[in-house]
C-alpha cells in the first residue's frame, strides 16, 4: 500500500496551512470542470490560496493529465463531455489513492452516490463558496497525512494503541506506524479516507459510533453534514476488508466487531 502521504508518487503534500518545518513545495491540484467562467474562478481563487493548479475541460484531457504529471488532489466536476467525473475517477482509482473532491450540480440524487462508489473521498454542491471549498480541501489533505497518536478505545486490559502498534482483529492487521493494511497476510489499499475511517473505528472496537460522529471526526464535518459519504465510505470498507467486518447497528450506526 502507498505511503499516505505520497498520492500517486508525488512529495509529501504541504500547503499555505502546512506545519512548520515542512517543506514549501505548493500543493497541486488538478480541476476538471467544463463550464468555462467557473473553471477559471475556482482556479484564480484557488492559486491565491497558494494551490499550484492545472485545470482541463473534459474528462479525457483530465485524464491526460493526471498520468503525465503528478498531483495531491483532484476536484472532479460530474458533468463532463468526452469521459464524465464519474468514469474518470473510476479510472483514477485503478491506479492511485490520490484524494478525490467531486462536484455536483444536483446534491439530493445520483450524483452524490454514484462519486462516492466510484471512489471518491467527499462532495460539495455547486454553486459552492470559495471557503467552503478550501476547507474541504484542508480536510482532504489532512487525511491524506494522516498520522494517528496514541489514544484510548480498546479493550481496559489491553490498554491504548502505543506509537507504531500493530493492531489485530482476527486476519485484519494494522501498521500504525506504516499505514498499512493487511487481511489474512495479503495488504489491501485503502485510499486516505477510508484508512481514517478505519483507524476511527479500530481505536473503539466493539463501540457503536454514531455517523455524525464518523463525520466530526473523519470529514471534519458540522453535525450539518451528509452521512451519506459515511454509509458510502463504510461499503467501499467492506468490500475490500469482508462484509463482516463492520457491523450495522440499524438506529445508532457502525461499529467494528472485535
């Protein structure tokens, strides 16, 4: 599984936000959105927040892109000609766990769904404002290097994960410290969001955790956020981890059985 914090081989991701200490290389992100006039507002709102950003008006020549060149970050409009944001993140994910941002001109139907199948990492509803949007990629970035410390939720006796533990429940392993994720020896490749939101769960096994939990803690989301990406990102986790794994608890939530 790749190292977090290098989506698709690229240097470790900083940004105007980064630590200090951390290297000064601008983050760089790869727009696909076809109307023109929005195409370039969000690319001159997003280089003032120093983004270095390459922008494509059609599915095809996003794809283009993203195989010559590198980049931390995707934001992917759904209404696409050529390939739409929905193929192309498919495409993207063959290869890559780079994160991914869609927009959608529709927030209540398919759209929404049918990105975060594909792969992707969150959503937001056009119109969308310049904040909202640099904040949701903030909090993609943050996924994207993310590094748990040590904290409670494990059993009393076994007392809290330590810096760079190995967790095991049952054939599921998970390297702390590597980022890494096995299931019966063989490493399965999570993309950011899905690998916090597993760790979330490992650091309360047995627990129910509501979704607006999942969402405050893992999207960084207000209790006004949509819990769909929750219940979308929990099946991508199945699929790849076993059905079993993590179990519905109709009501209440998720929680990740011992």
């Amino acid at each position: 599984m790749p190292h977090l914090n290098r989506p698709n081989g690229s240097e470790p991701l900083v940004s105007s936000s980064a630590p200090a200490g951390a290297s000064s290389r601008p983050v760089r992100v790869l727009l696909v959105e076809d109307d023109e006039l929005m195409r370039r507002s969000f690319t001159v709102a997003l280089e003032r927040y120093g983004y270095e950003m390459k922008a494509a008006a059609d599915g095809l020549t996003g794809l283009e892109l993203f195989r010559d060149e590198s980049f931390d970050l995707l934001i992917l409009d759904v209404m696409l000609p050529a390939l739409d944001g929905i193929g192309l993140c498919r495409r993207v994910r063959e290869t890559s766990l780079v994160p991914v941002l869609m927009m959608s001109a529709r927030g209540d139907g398919l759209d929404v769904v049918a990105g975060l199948e594909a792969g992707a990492d969150d959503y937001v509803v056009k119109p969308v404002d310049t904040y909202v949007l640099v904040a949701r990629i903030r909090s993609l970035l943050r996924r994207a290097t993310y590094a748990p410390a040590p904290g409670p939720g494990r059993a009393a006796d076994e007392g809290p994960p330590s810096e760079g533990e190995v967790l095991v429940f049952g054939d599921l392993s998970i390297d702390t410290a590597g980022m890494e994720v096995c299931v019966s020896g063989s490493p399965v490749a999570l993309t950011p969001t899905e690998l916090k939101l597993l760790l979330e769960f490992a650091a309360h096994p047995g627990v129910v955790l509501e979704r607006h939990t999942l969402l405050r803690n893992v999207w960084e989301y207000g209790w006004d956020g949509d819990s769909r990406v929750v219940d979308l990102c929990v099946q991508r986790l199945r699929r790849k981890l076993g059905r079993e794994r993590i179990e519905t608890v109709r009501g209440f939530g998720y929680k990740l059985r011992r």
